[in-house]
C-alpha cells in the first residue's frame, strides 16, 4: 500500500497520535455490511442512487428526531432538523449563509482548526474567546463583544464545541452555558454547537445542550455519524427552528445538489433503525474510555515536571501545555523523527503564537501499546526540546 492510500493523516511505520480518527476496526462491523447489502439489494437502492430530498432522507430524519428528543428531553419535529455531509458541511453552509465576508464570528481560544480554516475561506474576521478548565470564559465573551459592539463590529455567531472539546478534552458546564446563552439574547448573535462528541461520553452525565437550555431560539446544533459509525460515510445533522433549516434547505448547494448523500442515508436509516447504531455507540465509548484511561497513566508516568494536561471526560483529544522553555513545533519535528505524530497548538488559535507551548493528543486512532508507547518516547522528546536554543 503506499502512502497515498492511507487514511487522512496516517503514514507507514509511525505512532499517529495525531487526528481524530475512529478505531479502524469498528468501521465495517458485520451489522453494516449486512445492511449495506440489504439496501443494495432492495428496490429502495433506485431511489437511494437518485437526488434525494433537499431537507435529507426521511427516514432518517424521522429516527435522529426521535432520538434527540428521547434523549435530550426536548420537543422537536422533522422540520427543525436536516440531514447534511457530515459536520464539515453543516459549518461551511453556516457560515456562507450567517457571516458574509468581512462579518465578525467568534470562536474559542483554541478552537477546531479545520473550522478555523473554513471561516478564513470565507474572508470572516475571527475573534477569540479565552477558555480554562472548564471551557470558554463567560465574563471574557462578554468583553469582547462589549468592545467589538463600540467598534461597530456585530458578531454573526458564536462557534463553540462545548462537549469534550477539540483540541482540549474540555466539557463546557451547563451554568456556564446559560450566562452564554444570555449574552447571545442580549446582543443578538448566534450559537452555533459542533456536538459531534455528544455520544462518547465515558462518564457522567452529558450538560443539557445549548439547543436544549435555549429552548431552540438562536441556537444551531451540529451531529455527526464520522465519530460513532464511520467518517467516509459523510453523514451529519443539523438542528435549529424552522426558519434556520428551511434557509440551508434553500441555500443554492442544497438545491442543486439536493439532500445530503442520499445513498449512504438510505444505508444508516435502516442500520440505525435495526437498532444497531446504539448497540454500536456502546461499544466504542468503552474502547474509547480504555484508550483514555491508557493515555492518561502513560502520560503520569512519562511526562516530565512541568507538563500540564486535560483529563476528558469523553471524546478523543487530550490537550497539554508545555513549560514556556519548551516549543510545540520542536517537540513535534522530534517526535517524528522518532516515529510519533502529533499536532501542534499553534493551528488551533486565531493568534498562532497563543498555541506555541500546546500539544494535542488522540487516542482514539493508535492500539494501547503504541499509545503507551508514542507517549514514552514523547515525554523524552519534550526533555531533547528543553536543549534547544
């Protein structure tokens, strides 16, 4: 196989504890193929490989509805929700439609890079909200955007993952997302919640989602099937009142290409409703946790004095700080040529600098050997940096 056909991020002979990735061995379960064959096979397949509906596939619509509304005690209905291709598509339809270029969109210090780069896409100015421990700081959103409103700048949206963090591991507690949610009402603009982590939680209870606590007004929510069933399906959902959803239903890639990978619905529909997926979710939160549980006690026992790091409660990343001797871009040119990749905090920040003592962490992609041992051969990387002029 050579290098080209490796997945996103991957390479040979190496420790990736770099990208997000799920665990390849719960990729194709015998579930899914069974369906994907039950689906190729059935008269339903014609409809499946045509234009699908521009809001999405219905069955499918119909059982992330339910599902929301069982599990997150909320009153939705099919017309609240869409399906789209994948989150990445939910946020760059987000901001074509919400923030114009040269609009002002805040995002949270640090904040997923690939978002980051698709709003530089679009020419948006970026303002970032610093976070701690537990998530983005409520008092800091309110003075930034106190100070952007005297310079006439008007926020289209607020992009936050409040839920097992990229890059940080962070979960954002739920007071603090009602002082968000004020703020929002106060000077009028959106949250928008990449909630693509919602179903790895590995212990206790998930916060109420923004969606949730605003009862739907001025909130958009972002799901995503690329964490917990398979990212090359290219699935996703976004939900927000009626009038959000029929604007992305409306929007000019919607109505050309019509709803979102109507094959690959037709498939999770009928995987998802054999209930399967649920089945599934089961399974990979314990084999997160575990990856979880392995990286965390590598890194108490290799981590040299001065390494800070999260401990997630959910998700895939663990985010650190380095002593202020000690530079991301040199432990990860060091890293690799010992075999490890892994990102380096400066791409998660709006302002590259804020991130040039951060590193991040995935464990969900590597086994727990090479998790343990990637680790090791970080923690000895991070002592060769320390030489460095």
């Amino acid at each position: 196989m050579s290098s080209n056909d490796l997945p996103q991020g991957m390479a040979h002979n190496t420790i990736s504890l770099l990208l997000g990735h799920p665990d390849p061995t719960t990729l194709l379960t015998p579930e899914l193929g069974n369906v994907m064959l039950s689906v190729v096979s059935s008269p339903q397949c014609i409809t499946a490989l045509q234009y699908g509906p521009e809001q999405g596939t219905r069955s499918l619509i119909d059982f992330l509805v339910e599902k929301i509304q069982r599990e997150q005690g909320i009153s939705i209905s099919p017309a609240n929700l869409m399906v789209v291709a994948g989150s990445t598509h939910a946020v760059d339809m987000l901001a074509r439609l919400y923030a114009k270029p040269g609009g002002v969109v805040l995002v949270e210090a640090p904040s997923y890079v690939d978002a980051l780069h698709i709003f530089r896409d679009y020419r948006i100015e970026l303002y970032s909200i610093p976070t701690d421990e537990n998530g983005l700081i409520p008092d800091e959103l309110a003075k930034r955007v106190a100070q952007l409103h005297a310079n006439g700048k008007i926020p289209s949206f607020l992009y936050t993952i409040p839920n097992y963090h990229n890059p940080t591991g962070c979960t954002l507690p739920e007071a603090r997302r009602l002082e968000i949610i004020t703020l929002a009402r106060q000077y009028g603009f959106l949250i928008v919640e990449d909630d693509v982590y919602r179903d790895l939680s590995f212990e206790g209870a998930v916060p109420a989602s923004f969606y949730a606590l605003a009862d739907g007004n001025g909130v958009m929510s972002i799901g995503s099937f690329s964490k917990t069933l398979a990212p090359g399906l290219r699935l996703g959902w976004l939900v927000g009142s009626e009038e959000a959803i029929q604007r992305c239903v409306n929007c000019g890639t919607t109505q050309m290409g019509g709803g979102a990978n109507p094959f690959a619905a037709h498939i999770v529909a009928e995987y998802c409703r054999s209930g399967y997926w649920e089945e599934h979710i089961s399974h990979v939160r314990s084999l997160y946790k575990m990856r979880r549980d392995v990286a965390l006690a590598a890194l108490d026992k290799h981590m040299p004095a001065g390494v800070r790091w999260t401990h997630p409660a959910g998700g895939f990343f663990i985010w650190l700080a380095l002593p202020q001797d000690v530079f991301a871009q040199d432990v990860k040119r060091l890293a690799l040529s010992e075999g490890v990749a892994l990102a380096a905090g400066e791409g998660f920040f709006v302002n590259p600098v804020d991130g040039e003592h951060h590193l991040r962490l995935a464990y969900s992609c590597a086994a727990p050997d090479d998790i343990d041992a990637g680790i090791r051969i970080l923690g000895q990387v991070i002592q060769r940096a320390r030489m460095i002029e």
